[in-house]
C-alpha cells in the first residue's frame, strides 16, 4: 500500500510539481492549500494528476483546519508559506503567523496525531549573506528580513519538538528553485517576462546579488529523497547546485537564449534595504548527497530553455513591467 502523504501548499510553484512527482511515482497524496471563495486549485487546475488526488482548502494559521487534514494521513511534507521577501517589509505579522504559527499547527498536529514521517520545508534566506561560501548546514542563521525571520523561527520550532518529543521531523533547506509556475514577482520570471513582452527597458533592482539556482524538477527529486530515508530524522540539509551566479549574469544569459537585447533600468523601489540584502548564496550540498546520493541533474542554461520556453506562451506573464511585491 503507497504511503498516504499531505503536502500543504500543494497548489502553488514548487507544491504543484512535488505532488505531480510523488503521485506519478506511485505515492497517495492529499493536498493542503490556502482557502478561497472560488474554489480554485491554483496550479493543479489543469494538472494531469488532478483527479488522483484529495484537495482540501483551508488555513495553515487555523490550528483545526490543520489538524483535520494531518488526521487523514501518515507523513506531511510541509511547503505552505509565505515567501515573498519585499511584503515581509510591509506585513511582519502576516509572516510569523503563517510561517512560524502555521509550522506550529503542523508540528502539533502530527505530535498529537503521532505522524511517521514530517518534512519541514526551510530556506537558504535563513543564512543571510555567506559569510563563507560554498554555506554548510553549520553556518550561522541571519535574520536580515522579517521573512528569514519567520523562518528561522520555524525551524528551530521544528527542532525542539524532536528534541522535547521525539517527533521525527527533518528539515529540507533549498536555495533558490526556478522553473515553469513560478510567482512573477520571483527574479527569474521578472527577467524573462520583460524580455519577452512589449517594453523597451527591463525594470530590475540590484543585480549585484549572487544565488544559487536549482531547477524544480531536481528540487521535487530532493523531497522525495529525504522523505525516504528515516537517517534524514532530526537533522537539516541543504539542497542546491553549488554553482554561483550574479543576477547580472542570468540577465546576460536571458539576453543570450531570446536573441534579444534591452536596455537595463535598475528600479529603485525593486531595491531590497542595503542590511536586508542577501549578497551571496552558494549552496554546498555535500552532506545531502552523501546521505542520499541526490545531485542537480538540469543544467541552469536548459533549465532557463525550459522556463522561457514556458512563459512566452502566457500573456498574463508578459503584460506588464509593473512591480509585484
């Protein structure tokens, strides 16, 4: 019998490709995803596994909602969250809540449900600018935005319920996941669109910034990973490329895959506070691929293809250079 699994923001970028990857590999899956009056599924809408799977929409901030989902399975994969790093600016209270509170409900309810297997999904945010690079699990956790904050505080939660109650948790920690569904407010999608679309210019912050990118589909392949393997329990792994690469370069290399040339206009207000900026992620993976021998297999170049190739058949990617927070 597959393992029966609920993985909470099921319906969003990374969430909607993990559970196409775990049900297309023979896993039961039940989807956990934000409340609305519609209805709507988000990106499962038109997936092909959309009929194999159970979809209830609730509130991670609602410790019942919470608790009545975890009840109807054996392990959680925990994905939902909110992650955009500008409106943590605008809205701290909004990220504690849904990031550290809602952690709470899933950890509580699997305490009190006594669920085999939580998989506790952390963020290369939480290590701020490397102070040595490639970044081990062992570097220090800097809280330079409200959001990495809320993150860190989630993780550290998700310990002390192993260490106080046994609770077998393991954190997965990716650095920055790109691919097809991904937000338009995320920095690869905002390149892409505005190559693509109508305007002159392409409207961007500071391109300085150095990160480490993973294509979704090696991401999905890292959550499964750890989801098998019990000696992950108790401990934190990064998941990443270990290849370097400044935002000025990935618009260079856009440039170069669209045969398309524009002008760069940095955009103030794209602009992160000067002690919030996160100025170098590089992600080393070693202790991920010596527990689970899980390497990148999709090279960034094929995998930005794939994403341009995704994006100019959606005009509602390529309507605008406004900014989205």
């Amino acid at each position: 019998m597959a393992d029966k699994i609920l993985i909470t923001g099921g319906c969003g970028f990374i969430g909607s490709h993990l559970v196409e990857h775990m049900v297309l590999n023979g896993y039961e899956v039940v989807v956990y995803d934000r409340y609305n009056s519609e209805s709507n599924y988000g990106w499962l809408e038109e997936s092909q596994v959309k009929k194999d799977v159970k979809i209830i929409l609730g509130d991670i901030r609602d410790f019942d909602s919470v608790y009545n989902a975890v009840n109807q399975v054996d392990s959680i994969i925990h994905l939902a969250a909110l992650i955009g790093i500008p409106y943590s600016y605008e809205s701290p209270l909004a990220y504690l809540k849904t990031n550290t509170e809602g952690t709470y409900n899933i950890l509580e309810s699997a305490k009190k449900l006594n669920s085999s297997n939580i998989t506790i999904t952390s963020t290369s945010e939480v290590y701020g600018s490397a102070k040595y690079s490639p970044i081990d699990e062992d570097h220090p956790l800097q809280a330079q935005s409200p959001y990495s904050a809320s993150k860190i505080s989630a993780d550290h939660l998700a310990f002390s319920y192993f260490n106080s109650y046994n609770l077998p948790i393991k954190v997965l920690r990716p650095f920055n996941t790109y691919g097809p569904r991904q937000s338009k407010r995320a920095i690869i999608p905002t390149i892409i669109s505005q190559f693509l679309n109508d305007s002159d210019t392409v409207k961007l912050g500071s391109l300085d910034p150095i990160r480490d990118f993973t294509y979704v589909s090696d991401t999905c392949n890292g959550f499964e990973k750890i989801y098998k393997e019990q000696k992950a329990i108790g401990k934190v792994f990064n998941l990443g490329s270990n290849n370097e690469i400044s935002i000025n370069e990935v618009v260079k290399l856009v440039s170069k895959l669209t045969k398309i040339t524009k002008k760069i206009d940095i955009d103030n207000s794209r602009v992160r506070p000067e002690k919030s900026e996160v100025n170098h992620l590089n992600c080393d993976y070693t202790k991920f691929n010596n527990l689970v021998k899980w390497e990148p297999t999709i090279k960034f170049e094929n995998g930005l293809l794939k994403t341009i190739d995704w994006i100019s058949c959606r005009k509602n990617y390529l309507n605008s250079n406004d900014y989205k927070i």
